[in-house]
C-alpha cells in the first residue's frame, strides 16, 4: 500500500533526525514537535493551520506549541494580522538546534542520493512536488456534489 511505503519513509527520516539530535545533545523533541518545526520552517505560523496539516487537535498543538517555547524553540508573538491570534515564529535561542538539524537533514538526502542515485532522487523530488489534484476530503465532496447539480 503506498500510504504505508510513504509513512514508513517519513518515519525514516524522523527516526534518524530524533536519533541523531539525541545522540548530539539536543534530545527530548518529540515527533509532534519536530513535524511541527518543519512546517513553520517552510512557512506555516498560524497554530491552527499547524493542527490541520498535522493532523491533530488545536488542543494537543497548543501542548506541543507550549513544550516548543519552554525549550526556547519558538515563541507565540501577535498576529500582524489578526492581532486576537498568536503565530509561531523561530526563538533566536533556538538557531544552533535548528541548524544542527538542517545540518542532519542534508545529510539524510545525501545518504538518499547515495543509496538510489541521484536520478532518482530528482524523480522523487518530482513525484513529491507534482499536484496530486484533490484529496477526498469533505469539502471536496461537497465542492464536486455542488457542481454536479
């Protein structure tokens, strides 16, 4: 099944990312947490956009968000915006873990190219960027049932 084959890859990652942060001094991030970095690392900051790609409660992203600044990782700072809302953005303190785990990160995809060759790591990247059309979400449910009348 490929949503088993892809889950096992991200959990390759992970697990190398969270093994070797551990085994470089900067232990104790969770997968809730290192998933969330990720996503604000390529440029989500509203905590309940955060939940939705993740998949989880805002209850259980606010916990993560809360555990992330107690570690000095991020901070919650006043939506421009919105000024009712918080966004999450990078804690100055928190660049040589970041950076540390960029550094680990590359290496990974490295190993990558190493092992499959850097054609196919292309193809990969490829796959992964392509639009995949729609998921069969709900709302596309109802977008396409609302267009079929």
């Amino acid at each position: 099944m490929l949503m088993a084959l892809l889950l096992a890859r991200f959990m390759w990652f992970d697990g190398a990312l969270q093994e070797s942060l551990e085994a470089r001094g900067w232990g104790g991030v969770r997968r809730l947490e290192s998933m969330t970095m990720i996503y604000v690392q390529s440029g989500v900051q509203r905590p309940s956009a955060l939940a939705r790609l993740i998949g989880v409660t805002r209850q259980s992203m606010h916990t993560a968000l809360k555990e992330l600044e107690e570690k000095n990782l991020i901070r919650l700072v006043p939506d421009p915006e919105d000024k009712r809302c918080k966004i999450v953005e990078f804690a100055p303190e928190g660049a040589p873990m970041r950076e540390e785990a960029a550094s680990i990160l590359s290496g990974l995809e490295k190993r990558l190219e190493e092992n499959l060759g850097a054609a196919a790591l292309s193809e990969l990247r490829s796959i992964l960027n392509a639009d995949w059309g729609e998921p069969g979400t709900k709302a596309a449910r109802a977008k396409a049932r609302a267009g079929e009348r």
